[in-house]
C-alpha cells in the first residue's frame, strides 16, 4: 500500500496509510501517522464527535502526535466518511440512514480500532485514547471497560442528560418529535434526517455559534452533508459516560472548554472527580475552538500529557 511522506521540521518525518478493520458487520476505515521513530511508537486512537468525519480537524493533531514521535490512528465510525455501512448480505444495516449517531455502535467501533493496532506489525504496542466532543465521551466509557494506558477527552460530552437539560422546551418537543418520526419510518425506508447544524430560524442539533463553528472544519473537498438521522438525538439524550467514570482507572487528561454550551466544564469537572488518575484543565475557549484557533495552546499541554505519560 502507498504511503505519503511529509517533512516535518521539528523531529520527524511521517508516513500515513490507510488501515481498514471490521467492527461487527462491517468494515471501518482510518488513517495511520507513523513516525519515522521509535520503531514501535505508542498508538494513539483518534474518534471523532457527533456526526463527524475523521478529516474534520482531526489530522492536524495525528500530524503533531507523530512529529514528536507517537503513532496516531483516525477512523471513521461506520456509516461516515471511508468506512461502510452494509451488512453481510447486502441490506442497508441502518435502514438507509445519514449520518446516524448510534453512541453503542460506535463504541464497538473504538473496540475494534483498538484492537486493530494494539499489535501493529506484529508488536504489542501502548494504546491512548483521544476523543473530542462525543468521541471523547466515547473515550471514557471505553477505558472504563478495558485496558488502555491512558486517555485524553477535549470538551468531552459526557452527559446527554446535562445536554438535553441544557436545551430550550421548543428544541425539546422538536428533537424528540423529529426523533420519533425517524424511528417508526427508517424501518419503512422513510427515515427522517434533521440538520447538524441549522440555519436562520431552522432546527439544528448543534446551536450557533458553536455550529457554525463546526462547519468551518468541514474540508471544502469533503461530500458530508449536514444532517443525520433524527432518531439519533434519542440516543444522544439517554447517553452518560459520566456514570462510567469511577471505572476508569488509567492515566486521563480532561480538557473542558469554559465556554463551552454542550459539554459544560462543570460536568467535566465532575468526572475528573470521579477518575483517580486524572488531570483537569479548563481552557477559556468555546466548545469548538480546541480543533481550531486554539489548537496550538491545547496540544501543547496534551503533548505534554502525553510525554510524561509514555516517556517517548
């Protein structure tokens, strides 16, 4: 298989490549950062949030993991992206869907991914976890249920009841109407999407400007659209990494977003409280804004996370 190199002018050079695994009844898709040493680095598995591809700001931080010498693993959930969506005999598994956030599904994904690389080349390798968003709500429960050598959660969501709470009575009564009408018609083939990101006076799951935000990570080349299946926001609401933080017993740095309207950083906080090993930091920055205008300030103190954690 081909693989690209790009010069890095801080420590190493990196080599990506396309590695594929199967997760259930289907097969996911992701990208490998390598560095150019050690020859067995640490793995660091990259998921993304809610709705999202693996391109949408995610590369930028495998690029920075392997310059300074980890290997960094982004993937797309099935159904997103590279990854399919079909089952063995050919039926559409999620009743012709778009961009359906199934947060169980998703999590055997991030299973799957991990066992993918945990020996990669044949070598036993150290494994982290990072997530952004609902990826790295996703990262918590996942830790909580098997050996990881650690985890990084930036603006993690970990509360769909902190988010619903958060919601006003009119998003409400629409995201759960627009739910209900997904779930009995998707088995019909009539499933009902609504926009990630809504416009003026529009329903969207995701509120402006956090957003609008959102979008700008979206790579003009890219074929997303923006909607998913509505009866992923049910999921959304019932879904509490929280409860599983206790559990969580390896190294975790939680980075909250102060300003952040969807993963509060008093939830955060609080799950810091619960996780023995872990390292809370609270950043004056929007939701978003760590895959953004803020990218440099966050990866830094990530990296340093990681140094003192893996000693690479």
């Amino acid at each position: 298989m081909a693989a690209t190199v790009t010069r890095d002018r801080r420590r190493f050079d990196v080599a990506t490549t396309t590695l594929a695994f199967e997760s259930e009844d289907r097969t996911c898709r992701g990208r490998l950062y390598r560095p150019a040493r050690p020859a067995t680095p640490p793995v660091i598995v990259l998921g993304p949030t809610f709705a999202a591809e693996g391109t949408f700001g995610y590369p930028r931080y495998a690029e920075r993991f392997a310059r300074a010498g980890y290997a960094a693993f982004v993937f797309d959930y099935g159904g997103f992206g590279e990854s399919d969506d079909l089952a063995p005999a050919g039926r559409f598994r999620s009743h012709g869907a778009t961009n359906l956030v199934d947060p169980d599904t998703q999590v055997a994904d991030w299973h799957a991914a991990i066992d993918r690389v945990r020996r990669l080349d044949g070598e036993r390798r150290r494994v982290v976890l990072w997530g952004f968003g609902l990826g790295g709500g996703h990262a918590v429960r996942v830790a909580a249920n098997r050996r990881v050598d650690g985890v990084v959660a930036v603006a993690p969501m970990l509360d769909g009841r902190a988010f619903a709470r958060a919601r006003s009575p009119r998003y409400l009564a629409r995201a759960v109407g627009a739910g209900l009408r997904d779930r009995l018609t998707a088995p019909l083939g009539r499933g009902h999407t609504v926009p990630v990101v809504g416009g003026y006076d529009e329903f969207g799951v995701l509120p402006k400007p956090t957003g609008d935000a959102y979008l700008d990570l979206v790579p003009p080349e890219s074929d997303w659209r923006n909607e998913t299946s509505a009866r992923g926001l049910l999921a959304l609401f019932r879904y509490r990494p929280l409860a599983d933080a206790e559990d969580v017993t390896c190294p975790t740095l939680l980075v909250a977003a102060g300003d952040d309207e969807l993963a509060p950083a008093d939830t955060v906080a609080d799950a810091a409280d619960r996780i023995d090993r872990s390292t809370y930091l609270r950043l004056p920055v929007g939701h978003v804004d760590a895959l953004g205008s803020a990218f440099e300030t966050a990866a830094s103190h990530q990296l340093a996370f990681l140094d003192d954690l893996l000693g690479v």
